[in-house]
C-alpha cells in the first residue's frame, strides 16, 4: 500500500517506525568542494512566458562554468514523477508539492536547481519556499502577458484552449496568482533570453549563492 494517503489537497504522512538517516557527507562539504551553494530558483509564470527557456539557458551557463545545476521541468516531470496527476486544483498542488520535495534532495546534494513550473498558486508556491527553506528558495517571476504567450504559443495549447480542447488552461480557462514580492522580475516581452539569464545569474551572485568572480569569468 501507498505509504501516504490522498486527502483532498492535504496529504497526512502515515509511515511510523521511520527514522531519518544523516548522509556520509553534509551539505558544506560539498559546497566547499563546488565552490558555489546550493540553492533553488524557482520560476513560475504562464504556458509559454519562457520558464524552460530561461532555465536550459541558464543551466547551459552555470554548467559551462562548472557548477553544479539541474533543470526540473514541468512536463518532463509530469512523464515521470507525476504521470499520474492531471491539472485539477488538487492535482497541481500535489505536483508541486512533489517538485518541492525533490528539489529539497538537490539543494542538500549542492545543487542549483531551476524549477520551471507554471505553479499558477501562490499557497502552492509558498508551500514550496517552506519546504525548501526560506533562504534556498529563490522565486523568479517569468513575466508575459495572455496575448504575449498565445501570440507565441510554443506547444499549441492556446489554440486547442481557444478550440475548446483544453478547458483548464492557465491564464485561459484557469487562473494564474502572480507572485507578490518576487526575488527576481524577468520580463520575455522587454527582455531577451541572454538578458534574463543574466539578471539570474546576478541574483545568485547578490545573494551569495554563486561567487562574483565566475559571474565576470
Ligand atoms: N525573452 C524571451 N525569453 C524567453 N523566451 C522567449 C523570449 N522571447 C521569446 N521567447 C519564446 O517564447 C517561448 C517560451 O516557451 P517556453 O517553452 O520557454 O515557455 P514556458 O514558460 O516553459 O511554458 P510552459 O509552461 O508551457 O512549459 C519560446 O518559443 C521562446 O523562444
Ligand atoms: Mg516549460
């Protein structure tokens, strides 16, 4: 049996006897050995705003310059990890509940991981930041307008949402909770790809995640 049970958009953990184990190598171990921290930026904006975009270019980067990164993309994670959620309210909390969950395992492995979601809900998302911690959590509002992403629709989805394919679509048929008080604004509609990749990678300098000196390598 599953060990935890599904109720609504709560889940309660049931597995007893269960005893955390400490790794054979911290946290700052690693990070002393990468020479960077590990960290999670998370961004978050409607289908099409450029979320994967940024992230592949952005992990490119951090990659080239011999850092620790990883990319955990919305769909790659709905072929895996998720196959078995849709995009009911309760289902995409539980999908980002799972992203958080798994980037939590990155971040102590060193990592910076970028996490491309739509994650159209602020409670989700700060469900996530709790999760990962306040100080590992880096929200990154991916910012275009309806028309912008519909104007671009890079898979199609606008066009079955406007042909009445897709019902529940974000910005569409469902809605999105832009982020308050973000830690970073990238906007696609004024800013290019190499411009959002490095105002990123300016974050993480400022918040000392990565070190200045690769940022100007
Ligand atoms: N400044 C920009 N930054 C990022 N993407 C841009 C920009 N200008 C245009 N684009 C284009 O917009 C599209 C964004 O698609 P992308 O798959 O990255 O969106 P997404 O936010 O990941 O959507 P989804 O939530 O559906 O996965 C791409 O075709 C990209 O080339
Ligand atoms: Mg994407």
């Amino acid at each position: 049996m599953c060990p935890t049970r599904l109720y609504g958009r709560g889940r309660v953990a049931v597995s007893k006897n269960i005893q955390w184990q400490e790794g054979g190598v911290t946290r700052a171990e690693r990070e002393g050995r990468s020479g960077h921290r590990g960290v999670s930026l998370w961004f978050t904006g409607l289908s099409g705003a450029g979320k994967s975009t940024l992230a592949q270019a952005l992990e490119h980067e951090l990659v080239t310059r011999g850092m620790l990164a990883y990319t955990l993309d919305g769909d790659n994670f709905r072929h895996g990890l998720s196959n078995d959620l849709g995009f009911s309210r309760a289902d995409r909390s539980e999908n980002i509940r799972r992203v958080a969950e798994v980037g939590k395992l990155f971040v102590d492995a060193g990592f910076i991981v970028l996490c491309a979601f739509v994650s159209p809900y602020r409670s989700d998302r700060e469900r996530a930041r709790v999760c990962l911690g306040q100080g590992d959590f880096l929200e990154v509002y991916v910012r275009a307008s309806v028309d912008t992403c519909r104007a671009r629709d890079a898979k199609g989805l606008y066009a079955q949402a406007a042909a009445g394919q897709i019902a529940d679509l974000t910005g569409v048929g469902s809605s999105y909770e832009p982020p308050e008080s973000p830690d970073l604004v990238v906007d696609t509609e004024r800013q290019s790809p190499v411009e959002g990749v490095a105002a990123t990678l300016e974050l993480l300098v400022r918040r000392g995640c990565i070190p200045a000196r690769r940022e100007s390598a």
